[in-house]
C-alpha cells in the first residue's frame, strides 16, 4: 500500500524554487546594463512572484496526497530531494549567495535556462502529488517556464 506524503511539502519547495528565482532575476535586474535583458529579467522576477503566489494558494488548500501506488515512500522522497539538490538555483548555495551572483550576461543566461529547466521537470513530478482539480495550476506554470525558456533561448542567440 502506497505510504503517505505530505504534498503540502512539495508545494512549499515549488514556492522556495519561485523565492530564489525572483531573488536571481532580481539580482540579474540590478547588475546588467543591457536595457533589453534588464528589460526581460524584471519579467522574469515578476513571473517568479506570480508562480510563487499560486502555489502559496494551492498550499493553502492541499493536504496529504497518497504517493503513486508505484512509488516507495522513502524511495520517491530520496528522489524529490535530489531534484531540488540538484535544481540550478539550489546549486548557487542559499538566498544570500543568489543576491551576490555575478556572471557576464551569456552566463546569466545560460544559468537562467537551468533553473527554468529545472523547475519544469520538477514542476511535471508535482502532478503525481497534486489532486486532479489543482492540476491544471500546475500545467500552467509548467507552460509559463517552457515560455520564459524560449525567450531566453531567444536572447542567447542574439
């Protein structure tokens, strides 16, 4: 029988991603000088609030989820621990480490397609835990990450 997990701490994780990634973007914001990308990473912070702010709602209103009756407990737990482990703004240490983030502007970039890489997959391993009305909360956010993806792809080629 498949154990039970909290997915209300999976929900605090997602808004822990959406904190750093506005504390990031809001970094990236302060030391470019380009106007075009300071432009897009003011965007890309007010997207993380706005992420952040959906999964506070859905915190609010989710309490325990059975795990995927294929999934182990312990097994499922050691593997969302890695995700966020190795998710690319856990990586660059704690908030205060993010705040100090210097790179020229193609590693910012480059770093800011990590984290939305990251957050996507992480984001579709929710929706295991996440009950079938909330779902498309989550798809959403999915979709809005493929988007900021894109549009920095976008700004790497120029």
């Amino acid at each position: 029988m498949a154990g039970i997990f909290k997915a209300t701490d999976i929900l605090l994780a997602a808004q822990e991603i959406e904190t750093r990634g506005e504390v990031f973007y809001n970094r990236l914001v302060e030391t470019t000088t380009d106007p075009e990308l300071k432009k897009m990473f003011s965007f890309l912070a007010r997207e993380e609030t706005k992420h952040r702010e959906i999964f506070r709602r859905l915190y609010e209103r989710v309490g325990e989820v059975e795990l995927p009756a294929w999934a182990e407990e312990g097994e499922y737990v050691d593997y969302l621990a890695f995700l966020l482990d190795s998710h690319t703004l856990f990586r660059l240490g704690d908030v205060d480490n993010l705040r100090k983030f210097m790179g020229t502007p193609k590693e910012a970039i480059e770093t800011a397609m990590g984290f939305e890489k990251d957050t996507i997959l992480f984001f579709l391993e929710m929706l295991e835990f996440v009950p079938e009305g909330e779902k498309r909360y989550v798809r959403d956010c999915a979709e809005e990450e493929r988007k900021h993806l894109r549009l920095l792809a976008g700004m790497l080629k120029k």
